[in-house]
C-alpha cells in the first residue's frame, strides 16, 4: 500500500527522521480513519507533492538537528501549502528551518511530565485541558518559536513545548502524542487531521480489501499465483485476501519444516482449507530444513537458512505447477504471496535511518535467483489491522485471534542447535503454556508468549529424590499494541505455577522455567 494508483485514498504522508516510532504515528493515524503512508526523510518537496497528500506528520528521531549528518528534509516542503505537524524531532525541525532556535540547555526531559496549556485559539490543542500529562523524550529544547507562530505548550523545563501557525496550517508539539502515555495524545492527532487538516474519517478496513483486490488483480493479471501460508494470522489473511481477489488462480503452499507447534498442522490442513475453499498443497519438508540446520546456532545464520528452504521449497512446487500448466494449458506461476507486515519491515532495515535489528524471513535473507514477483498485500498494515481484515473475510477466530507466531518457527526459540529431539521437548513445553494461558482466558490480554529452550544450557534439579540435570524452559509473555515495543505481561502467579508445575511435571528434559521480565527496548520479544 505505499504506491498510489488513482482509486487509492489521498495519503496523509508520515515523514520518517529514522525512528520506529514512525510507524506507530501511522498506525495512530489510521486510527482516526485517515489513510496514511510512511515516507523517508530524504524524500524531496517534488516527490511528496507528487503523492499529493492531505497531510504531513513529521516524525521524531534520534539525532539532534543541529549535529553535523542529522537527518534533513527538503525545506520546501513547508511551502506546499499542505497541513503539518511536527513531532519531537520533527517539532524541532520545523522550527529551525522556518527561523526559530533548537538549544540545549542541559534542561532534559523523558517520560511522565506535566504540560501547561494556556487558553489559545489553535485548533490542534482545542478542547484540551489545561494541565495534562504527556510522554517526553528529548535533550534539547525549542528556545524560540519561528515567527508568526504562537506558543501553545510550555513545561516546568520547556519554554516552547507546542506552538502553531493556523494561517499556514503548521503545527509541532514536543511530546509524543502517539504513545499511550500522553492522557490526551490521540485526540491532538484527531484535532490535527480533522480540524487543522479538515479530513474526514473515512478509512477502514472495508476500503482495505477493495483497494487489495484491485491492486491484486492488476499486478497478477491471469498468472498463476503461489501462497506462502504457514498458518499464522499473517499468512493467512494474505492467503485468503488473493484468493478472494483472483480465486483459482491461487494455490497455497504450507510447508511442514519441521519447526511448528503442536497441532499446527492439523490446523491448516482442516480448519483453514474448510472455511476459505483455498486449493492447498502440503510439503514435507522436515529432513530438509533439519539437515541443513544441523550444527547451525548463530541465529542470523538460522533465519537465512530457513527463509532460503521456504524459497526453495516453493520453487518446487512451481515447477510442478508449471508442468501441469503445460498439460492442461493453463497460465504460468509468477508470483508467490508473503504476508509481510510493516513492523517486519522496519526491523528488517526497511525504513530510512532504521537499524537492522534482525532479518525476517519475509524481507530479509532471500535467495538472490529469487524465481519469483512477490505479492505482498499487508505490507503496509499493523497486526490489529489484518486482523480486522481476516474478520471481515470470514476466516475463523481460532486463526484470526491466535497470537504472533515468527516465520522461521520454533528454529529460533532454541537457543543453540535445532535437533528433533530439542524440537520436541520444546514443542511439547510450548502447547502446555499455550493450554494454560487458554483456561485462564489471557489469550486476549497477552499479546504474545515465546516459550524459548535454552537448549546449550543445564542446571541441576531434583525430581523423583533424584538428581537431575535438565534444561531450562524461558516464558516470555508480553503486552504490546504492534510488536514495536513491548512489556513484559504480569501474569497471576498461579498461572505462573500451574505452567511452570506442568512443564517440569510433563517434559522429563526440563527441570526449570524462568520468567523473562525485560521490556522492548532493550530486549527484542523472540530471543533470537
């Protein structure tokens, strides 16, 4: 969704200054009913007024504007005459350009702080109460406002913590109004688009899959079409969304590598198959990826392993389907559907001035005789985004509501070498923690649990007045909104036992679980 064609809404565009926040003010955005799409920072004022958008969000970032290679934008963007609010970074960069002074007063502030906003006529801060709580994250402050702009915001440490210029539709506050920290962040971003912006809240999932199914159809034509579906949320909402566009000309792949959870493929082969109609072809590939993961345990290493078999596999299977093509005069197989998502994206290095923090097999680590066009129909979308669309496209809860699950499988929640044996123990640790979050009814509140087997590590347990000498079993649950940043979930202590009881009881490798508590960042939510 991040190229226009004339049936697409007009964009509200987020301008990215290399933060992953900046998919997070999308995200905010589409919340308000508001079509958006993330562009970098280095994109010129002619590229964005090409897009013709309705609006500009300038993100925040790590750098300091005034600090030689700080990340620039065109300064004739402020000339488009297209609404604008700066945020953070953003803020800030707004206000050097157009005039004002970035200092750094050795004042700093971050997290929790108290904002003070004296009655004003800005529509952006309008209905706002005048003391309120917002999440700070900055060194350096806005000393003076540009010209013709008027102060909106101030804090015990800022002089300028918001101001705006209604003539020319500019706007900039300090704080992050996208996080759920600030008590009224998601109503200055609704102020901004449908007040400052005057937009409507049109965009829902609805346009979503009419949009698709149009883009879909014009990049496929009467090709035929592979889907990679491995029975998580993601590939299964692309899955059915192509089918839904194009029909027969799909046919979905489901590799069985070895590195599933219990049951799973049961799951699609049955559930998925019955409720879609989607023509499915299975691939036993267990041998094959174990083979070549044998003695691997840098987990890169692992991730491009697994995402070149997938490759490799669907491969195969067009050759086939190009050898019954042959004998029934059907159309070629050209592409092949991933169910990527804007946060595989933007950990992958898919974002200007982002890290690459892990490659993912979606967008990450493919092969370079990549024999295929890719479709890729939820790259633009957040999680509780697709799963709006798989509702709306009938697929059955049991799929649509599972939880996150990585692409390379349980590959890179062993830590250390991948073996059958490691595989099973963990398999069988996993659906046990997965059966009990189900009975105390946490499916919903958690928005994940890695159950990780740190297969290179043993201590010593007692079990049957025996010594033991087991692995340890990790439980990572955590809370998030879009996997861009994560906590640690604070599940009820007896839930804790009963898993950690069964676990221990049930898996004779395992004398030990552990519960992680770190946050996102530091800690990324796979171990691996």
């Amino acid at each position: 969704m991040t190229e226009q064609n004339e049936t697409q809404q007009r964009p509200a565009l987020v301008v990215d200054f290399g933060a992953q926040y900046a998919q997070l003010i999308a995200r905010r955005v589409r919340e308000a009913g508001v079509y958006s799409e993330i562009v970098p920072h280095t994109a010129t004022a002619e590229e964005i007024a090409a897009k013709n958008p309705v609006a500009l969000l300038l993100s925040g970032g790590p750098s300091s504007v005034y600090e030689e290679g700080a990340p620039k934008l065109d300064p004739a963007v402020f000339e488009l005459g297209v609404p604008t609010l700066g945020i953070c970074y953003g803020f800030q960069y707004m206000a050097q350009t157009l005039g004002g002074e970035v200092a750094n007063t050795g004042l700093r502030e971050y997290g929790a702080t108290d904002a003070h906003i004296p009655e004003n006529g800005s529509s952006l801060l309008a209905g706002q109460p005048a003391e309120q709580n917002v999440w700070m994250s900055h060194g350096d402050q806005v000393a003076r406002a540009p010209e013709g702009f008027e102060v909106l915001a101030t804090t015990d440490a800022t002089k300028v913590a918001a101001f705006a210029n209604e003539e020319r539709k500019l706007y900039g506050v300090q704080w992050h109004p996208e996080v759920k920290h600030s008590d009224h962040g998601q109503e200055i971003l609704e102020n901004f688009l449908h007040k400052s912006a005057g937009l409507s809240a049109d965009w829902n999932s609805d346009n979503v899959i009419a949009e698709q199914i149009e883009r879909i159809r014009e990049q496929v034509g009467d090709a035929r079409v592979i889907s990679a579906l491995s029975g998580g949320v993601d590939s299964a909402v692309s899955t059915a969304l192509v089918h839904k566009a194009i029909g027969d000309q799909l046919t979905a792949v489901f590799v069985d590598h070895g590195l599933l959870r219990k049951g799973e493929r049961e799951q699609v082969e049955k559930d998925y198959v019955e409720s879609t109609g989607v023509r499915l072809i299975t691939v036993d590939a267990v041998d094959t990826f174990l083979g070549h993961l044998a003695g691997v345990t840098d987990p890169e290493t692992k991730r491009k392993i697994i995402g070149r078999e997938f490759i490799r596999a669907f491969e195969q299977v067009q050759r086939d389907l190009v050898e019954e093509a042959k004998a029934t005069g059907g159309a070629p197989v050209k592409f092949l559907v991933q169910g990527t998502l804007y946060p595989d994206v933007v950990e992958s290095g898919g974002g200007a001035g982002t890290a690459n923090i892990k490659s993912h097999h979606n967008v990450g680590g493919l092969p370079d005789d990549l024999d295929f066009e890719l479709v890729e129909p939820l790259r633009a979308l957040f999680k509780d985004e697709v799963r709006a669309i798989g509702r709306e496209l009938g697929i059955p809860e049991a799929i649509v509501g599972r939880q996150p699950f990585p692409g390379p499988g349980l590959g890179i929640r062993i830590i250390g070498e991948v073996t059958r044996e490691r595989l099973d123990i963990l398999r069988e640790a996993d659906a046990i923690a997965r059966e009990e979050l189900t009975k105390a009814g946490l499916d919903q509140t958690i928005w994940q649990c890695p159950v990780v087997l740190l297969a290179d590590v043993r201590s010593v347990g007692v079990q049957g007045d025996g010594r033991t000498y087991g692995h340890p079993i990790v439980l990572r649950p955590v809370s998030s909104e879009d996997a861009m940043t994560a906590d640690w979930t604070r599940l009820p202590y007896d839930v804790l036992s009963k898993i950690s009881n069964r676990i221990t009881n049930e898996v004779s490798e395992v004398n030990r679980v552990v519960l992680d508590v770190t946050s996102k960042p530091p800690a990324t939510i796979e171990w691996e």
